[in-house]
C-alpha cells in the first residue's frame, strides 16, 4: 500500500476527465440563466455625464443594461473591512481605467458581448494621478496597515545613526512592478435569487468571506445567502476579497428577476480583482568589516488606489530575518488612479525580500565574503523585533542541504568568470521566508453505516490540495483507506472556515477535523465495547483501535469487527461528530515562521540579453508536510511563480490614459513549459510541536519568496550587473553585456 | 475535406461577416469602436452537425459562436475550459480530425461534418487515456483548470511525430500555460505516458 502521506489527489480524476465543475459551469435549476458581459471606462478620472443604451438595447437577446442609473441600490457600509466597497454601480464617479460602468444582460454570452459594445459612454473628465511618488514626497502613511494590528513602521536601536557610522554601507533602491495574479479560471460568479434568498456559485478563496459581503451590500442575514465553490481554477490571492463583479452579477440578476451568470474576460481581469502593486524600497544595510550587520533600514512605498486602502507589507521579513541591533522599517502609500491592489502570493515577503535579499548578495560582494557564509554570521536565533523565540527554525539546515544538492562550492566567486561555451554562467542563492498563520474553523465528521465517511468544512481547494488532505485526515484517525473517504469543501452550508490565503488552510481546518474525527472514533470504540453481541465486548475503549475499516483489539488484531457490522447492529445511520479548532496563546509565545534557502544556476546570452534559469533547488523548513506528493508540487509551483516575477512579468500602464497595454496573457508573460527547467525541493525534517496541534507550517507561499532575488544575484554573478528593477528583461541587460 | 486551421484573418472576416466586428474589438463601449449608423444585426442561425466525441450532434448556432463556447454553453461539455478566450493560454484544447486546436479560435458554425474530441472522450469508460492516468500519478496538476487543455495538447503532441525527450515536450507544449506550475509533472507524465519515461 502506498503510505498516506505521499497519496494522490482525491479529485485528480475529476480533474483529468473534465468532471470537475468550476463556478461557470453550473448552471441553475431551469435552464434560464441570462449571461453578463462589463462595460468598463476607458478614461482614468472624472464622472459619466451620460450614458446611451439605446443601440445596445436593440440587439436581439437583449434583456437589460444596467448602469448606475437603474442599478439596484445597496448598502455599503455592512460589507465587511475587507470587501471593496467601489466600483458597484451606486454613482457617476470614474476613478480609474476599466472600472465598471455598465453590465450587458442578454439571454447568450455573444449578444450580451455586442450589446457591450454598443452601450455609449460620455465622461467629464478630471485630471488623473497615473504615476506613483519615487520618494516619500506626495505620499502617506497607511491608516489600516495589516487590518490595523500594528503599526506601519518600527524601529530598534539607532538604526540612522549606526548606519552613518558603518564601516561598509549599502545605500539602493529596489523596483517591482505590478503584476498580476492571472489563475487560468477567470473569475466567474452565477447568481440566482430564490425570494429573499440568494445562491451563488462562485470561483471563490473564502466562500464565507462572500458571503458576509453579500449579505452586508443586500441587507440579509447570512443565512439567506449561500455561496457554493467546489473547485477553483486558481486563485493566488485574486479569489481572496470580494470583488464588486461578484456583487454586480447578483444586483443583476435582481434587476432582471432571473439567474444571471458573469464571467471576467482575460482583459477585465487586469482591472477588476486587485493586483501586486509597485513597490519602490530603499534598502540601507551597515556592517563591519567582519560582515556583522549594525543596521537595517527598509523603507517602502507601494502604489495604491484613489479609493480604499491596500498597503504592501514590504519591510516586514527585514524586521526578524536577520540579527542586528539596529532596525528601522517603514512603509508609505502613494495614490494614483488605478483599481484596489490585493494580496498576491506572498504579499510583502515576495516584493520584500526581492529588496533585503538583493542587499544582502551587494553586501555579501562589498566585503568579499560568500552569501551564505554572510547569512549564518547574522544568522538570528530568535525573533529580534517581537523578543520572543521561534517555535521552531530550521535555517541552517536548509542553507546546508540546498547548497550541498546545489553543489554550492562549484561557484567560482568573481561575476563573469563562469561559461557554457558563449553563454555566461551565474550562481545566486536567497533566504526565503514566511509567517505562519492560523485562524478559527469548524468541521464535521460522519462515519456511515457503509463503513464510508464523509468530512465537511467549507474551507476551499484552489488547487491546493485541501480535498486530499481532508480525506487523509479522516483515513488516519478512522484507518479508512482513501476511496472511502468523500471530502466536501467550498461551501457556506458547511461548518465554517477561513480564506484560503495567507497558507493557513492546512493549519487552520486540520485540528477542527482532527477533532471531530477524535470523537466519532471515540464514540465508535464506545459503542463496539458496550455492544454484547461485538467481539469486543467489554474491553476498555482505550485497549481499542481502529485499522483498514475496522475496530480492532490493538493487543489482538485479530479480534474485532467492521463499522458496517458495528452500525447495522446498533441500528444507526452514522455516527457524527462535530470539530472545531482555533488559535491559543502560541502566537503570544513564539514568533513563527517557515524559512527556507533559494538556489539558482542562471545562464545569460550575451549578445541577446536572455537569461534563463538552468537549474534551481529549494530547501524548506515548514514543519509536518502533509502530502509529499501535493507538497512538492506547491512548492515547485511557488518556485515558478517566483520566475515569472524575476524575469517577464509585469502589467504596463499607459502614462497617459491609465490603461493596461499588455492585458492579455499573450503580452502579460507568466512562465510556459520551456522557461522552466529541472526543480528540485528538499523537504527538511522539522518538528513543531508549538505552531499547531498538527505541527503543519503551510508551504503555498514560502517557496515564491526569495525566488527573484536568487535569480537576480545569479544574474549579477554571470555578468556582473546588478539589476535593482524587475523583470531583469533583455532590455537592462544588453547595454552592460556588450563591453 | 479541408483540415486546417483557421487564421486570425479568417476569423475576422468571417466574424465581420455576420456584422459582428465590433463585438471582438475588445471593451471599452465607446461610440468610435462601432460602425456608424448600423442598426445591431440579427444573426442568423446556422445548422451543422459535428461528430463529438464519436457521436453525432446536431447544433443550431449564432454564427458567432466560437466551438468553445458551443460545447461549455451549448453542449454542456464544461471540460473544456476557457481561460483567455483570444487564443494565448491553451486550456480550450481540443483536437479536430485529430490535430490540437484552441477552441475558442475555432467558429463553430464552419465544423459541419469536422471531428471534435475533447477530454470527456479521451477516456475508454472507465478506462483512464494513459496520459490522464499518468497526469494523476505524477501529480500533472494542482487547481485542475488548465489539465483538460494540457492533456489534449499531449495527446495531440503524441501523434505528430515529433521527438519526445524532455525538451522537445517544453518546446511543444509552450502553448498550454499553466499557473499552478505544475510544468516538471506535466513533462514526467506526458514521458510515462509516450512510454519513455
């Protein structure tokens, strides 16, 4: 039997015969669902001063346009902190370049596109703010940073003053662009109102986080809506919040009186469901001659919107990532025209570590000394800006065993001194890490009387695995094999649980199911002792256990029988139990966070500029790894995603108009097969028993942060350029490269 | 009977064809986007049967629709996914008289008589396509959306005579992006299931 832990997916084969259904692809109870297209403006500031529908209205199929003028009106201040509360159609305000101002509603997709088409827009316009501040100058400072739990900014020590008088100094600014999330699923909402009820399936991360906003804007209890998300095609954190889209398709399926289905176009969804902002960082690092850091200054600006407020956590990594005396981080906003940014994977660690990382490898070139080598002499020991220990941290090891499968020492330390023939060689390495989060959750256990079980929490699957890990859950503590296990997730008629974000699922709905799984075994085992007719009668319920869908004697395996003859005696449908599990005080105790170490062989052309990555390996410490197999693909995955934000992504505004340029997936370019070589991850052994019950650090984000720095520091090793401005594209290459 | 591919001046000419140019221009709404003084058009519907998967179906179809949206919308066949919709992204493959094309570049009202497979034939019943069994072993996947596309893409690649070492498979499946990136376990599985791994 395979062991559990390395299993496949439990919905793979779903998802390789085309079975599983994403939100577009329900379709309600009578064949009547109408389709939505968006109208988006096409200037950045201003108001609509009219709108003409009246050739829109003519195409056959037509069923309505609604526009701010005829929308529904909705309550805007139930919502909840983190639901966008604009562009919802409940004004003439234009803030930006493809914001929603219109919503086609027809009875096929094709007459809804062309009576978008055909609704007219005229604006008066304002003027716009289309680029963001370079410096602090014109820009302020966060109101609600992280939900409002801590300050924007810290400082320990005499950090300006120990950097004035360090030996050796490094003093740059680091750029990352926007960039977009782009999941395959476009986002996708089918709304369907049944009296004061409202139903909708929806490519969702927090089906109940949709559900409070919904409520909130219609001014309905949350019971009265119900939002189902089996499967959804990726989401990267643009799933996370709910966006007005969402809301716009039930006010439309209101207006019309019947199901309404709204699906983003590619295009539209570079402008409707946030983004990764841009970020300008000044990083300041002083050390000794020795390579001991004195101090760390990371200052950090991120673009945002005209409306709301979303700030990038940049400095963040640099507060507790390294030991030093002498700390100081802050983090400004600057507005411009342009929608909500939003959390993308690894918000703040990926952008933020990019910076300090970089610093660390100029750092490391100042005073010729080797990266890793810089790195353990500033190794921290404990969490320096909280003053508490880590639950657990396993670093070392991870730079270790990374540079050993790396083969780290082949390096040849000056920048141009390795080739493949024409082609200039590059070695780069970078810290990676994460925080690890946790939040309530709830879930329901039933074991039945066919000796099947079934697990519920309406937690979501973005791809994550959480299907598998659910039904693993239960195999465990019900010795259930997997085919006996059906795992349902995704929807608000299920216990309760967090977004999928911030790389909590496994640590947040794994106790709750543990939990329940505990007391449907313990109520089992119960039941099989004081029953006179089981072969275990009268045996203490702790000399039990439970194996290959049986309860057994664990002195004599022999001895015992199977739930189905246990249930059919007892007459009982099932036993169910239910779980729920949420944070204690380990979050007062311990700082916690998941490191790991980020190596990368990159080869540059050096007539063309091109680089690409040969060869990368990652070494993670993030506690119990549920599923080795899914494991490593999330983590390969994070690695690739880190790729595209090293060299080819970025979303291009127009300095003038606002608009996106490259908003299709053929000019925004994420990594495609042939970018992407052999990866290889190391898992490294690290036990936790502070973080969780289950001791499982979440793994989706971690592997993305550090990704672009590695590369970045391979790319100056190969030719000895420092690009502090990514994508490290031809373009900023080839002037340097052709000396 | 023809088989090719269509090219992006077919698709315009044929989509201007029926009056509907203004509906692939992109969004925006403004008034300079659509012919003067034309009253939107009444598409006609077109009949043609295609043979789906082994089976026959007869389809009455606004001109416009693309094959994408006439299996998702109109078929019910939601295997086949929409991704971008403009032909960049690869989840919409499917094979026509054998060869992988994106659907959603594909008018369905031009397949009369065409053969279409998509993911849902692939399999023989119960049966898994060896690349499907070997996509679920090698872990080929994560959020599941871009597989269906992968998997015709392969089983469209195996067929075309090309050399199946690892390279090759990158080069010729660039075509399919997957943001998960699960690339490496696509590749391990496409070489199990061309028996080269």
């Amino acid at each position: 039997m395979i062991p559990i832990t390395t299993a496949s997916r439990v919905d793979g084969r779903l998802k390789v015969t085309g079975g599983a259904r994403y939100a577009a692809e329900f379709a309600p109870a009578q064949d009547n669902v109408l389709h939505a297209v968006l109208v988006q403006s096409t200037i950045a500031a201003g108001r609509v001063a009219s709108i003409d529908t009246a050739r829109a209205k003519q195409v056959p199929g037509v069923v309505a346009i609604m526009t701010h003028e005829n929308a529904p009106r909705i309550d805007l201040g139930k919502a909840g902190d983190m639901t966008p509360g604009f562009p919802l159609l409940q004004d003439d305000r234009v803030m930006f370049n493809g914001q929603h101002l219109a919503v086609a509603i027809a009875t096929s997709f094709e007459a809804a596109q062309q009576a978008a088409q055909l609704v007219e827009l005229h604006y008066n316009r304002d003027e716009a703010t289309l680029l963001m501040s370079d410096n602090p100058t014109g820009t302020s400072v966060p109101q609600r940073f992280r939900n409002g739990m801590r300050p924007p900014a810290s400082t320990r020590g005499t950090p300006q003053a120990s950097f004035d008088a360090a030996a050796v100094k490094i003093d740059q600014i680091y750029r990352t662009p926007i960039e977009h999330h782009n999941p395959m699923e476009p986002h996708a909402t089918l709304a369907e109102w049944q009296g004061d009820r409202l139903l909708v399936h929806n490519a969702s991360q927090s089906v109940f986080g949709n559900r409070k906003a919904l409520a909130g804007f219609f001014g309905l209890p949350e019971d009265n809506v119900r939002i189902v998300s089996p499967f959804v095609g990726g989401g990267f954190g643009s799933k996370g919040v709910s966006w007005p889209h969402i809301t716009l398709a039930a006010m439309a399926a209101k207006l019309v009186g019947q199901p309404v289905k709204l699906v983003l176009t590619r295009r539209q969804m570079f402008t409707s469901n946030g983004y990764r902002p841009k970020t300008v960082q000044h990083v300041r690092l002083g050390a000794d001659r020795d390579g001991r850091l004195t101090a760390v200054l990371h200052d950090g600006i991120s673009q945002n919107s005209a409306y709301g407020e979303f700030s990038e956590p940049v400095g963040l990594a640099s507060e507790m990532l390294y030991s030093c005396p002498n700390v100081a981080v802050t983090h400004r906003l600057s507005k411009v025209n342009q929608g909500l940014p939003t959390f993308m994977r690894a918000p703040g660690e990926a952008s933020g570590v990019y910076a300090l990382e970089s610093a660390m490898d100029e750092l490391a070139w100042a005073l010729g000394m080797d990266p890793i080598e810089l790195r353990l002499k500033n190794y921290a020991d404990r969490d320096e800006h909280e003053d508490k220990p880590f639950s657990s941290k396993t670093l070392r090891a991870c730079y270790e065993q990374g540079a050993a499968a790396f083969d780290w020492k082949r390096r040849v330390a000056q920048p141009r001194s390795m080739r493949d023939g024409r082609l200039l060689i590059g070695l780069g390495m970078a810290t990676a890490t994460y925080p690890v989060n946790r939040s309530e959750a709830a879930a329901k256990v039933r074991l039945q009387a066919d000796g099947t079980a079934i697990v519920r929490c309406g937690s979501q699957d973005i791809g994550t695995g959480t299907y598998t890990v659910m039904a693993q859950l239960v195999g465990e503590h019900l010795g259930l094999p997997l085919d006996r296990v059906r795992a349902e997730l995704g929807d608000t008629a299920l216990p309760q649980a967090p977004v999928s974000g911030g790389s909590q699922s496994v640590a947040s709905i794994s106790p709750a199911i543990r939990e329940a799984c505990l007391a449907v075994r313990a109520q089992t085992l119960q039941l099989a002792a004081g029953d006179p007719a089981s072969p275990l009668h009268g045996l203490d319920p702790e000399e039990l256990d439970v194996a290959d869908g049986r309860i057994l004697q664990s002195a004599e395996k022999s001895r015992g029988e199977t739930y189905q003859a246990l249930l059919a005696r007892q007459g009982r449908a099932a036993i169910e139990a239910d779980g729920s599990a949420k944070p204690g005080e380990e979050k007062q105790k311990f700082s916690m966070h998941s490191f790991g170490a980020q190596f990368v062989e990159v080869a540059v052309d050096p007539d063309l500029g091109e680089v690409r990555v040969r060869r990368h390996v990652g070494a993670f410490a993030a506690g119990r790894i549920m599923n080795a197999k899914t494991g490593r693909s999330q983590m390969i995955g994070g690695i690739v995603f880190g790729m595209g934000m090293a060299l080819t992504e970025a979303t291009e505004v127009d300095p003038r108009s606002g608009r996106v340029t490259n908003a299709t997936m053929a000019d925004y370019l994420v990594p495609v097969h042939l970018d992407v070589p052999e990866i290889e991850v190391i898992m490294v052994a690290e036990q936790d028993d502070a973080v969780n019950p289950l001791g499982a650090k979440g793994i989706g984000e971690l592997p993305t942060v550090g990704t672009a720095a590695a590369i970045a520091n391979a790319v100056y090793h190969a030719t000895g350029q420092r690009i502090r401005d990514l994508p490290i594209r031809p373009d900023k290459l080839i002037d340097g490269l052709s000396i | 009977m023809t088989i090719r591919n269509f090219t992006r001046r077919e698709f315009l000419r044929d989509t201007a064809a029926t009056g509907g140019a203004a509906a692939i221009a992109g969004s925006g709404g403004k008034a300079w986007a659509v012919p003067a003084a034309a009253d939107p058009p009444v598409p006609t519907q077109h009949r043609v049967t295609i043979r789906l998967n082994g089976t026959e179906r007869a389809l009455q179809l606004d001109p416009r629709t693309s094959l994408l949206d006439a299996l998702r919308e109109q078929l019910y066949l939601t295997g086949t996914k929409k991704g971008c919709d403009m032909g960049a992204c690869g989840a919409c493959t499917v094979l026509l008289d054998g060869k992988r094309v994106n659907a959603c570049l594909v008018l369905a009202a031009r397949l009369d008589g065409r053969e279409v497979k998509t993911i849902e034939g692939l399999a023989d019943g119960d049966q898994l396509h060896p690349l499907q069994a070997a996509f679920i072993e090698h872990d080929g996947f994560q959020c599941g959306y871009c597989t269906p596309g992968q998997i015709m893409s392969a089983a469209g690649l195996l067929n075309e005579g090309r050399p199946l070492d690892e390279h090759s498979i990158r080069e010729w499946m660039s075509g399919n992006i997957c943001r998960c990136g699960a690339y490496p376990n696509i590749v391990s599985a496409i070489r199990q299931a061309s028996g080269r791994a």
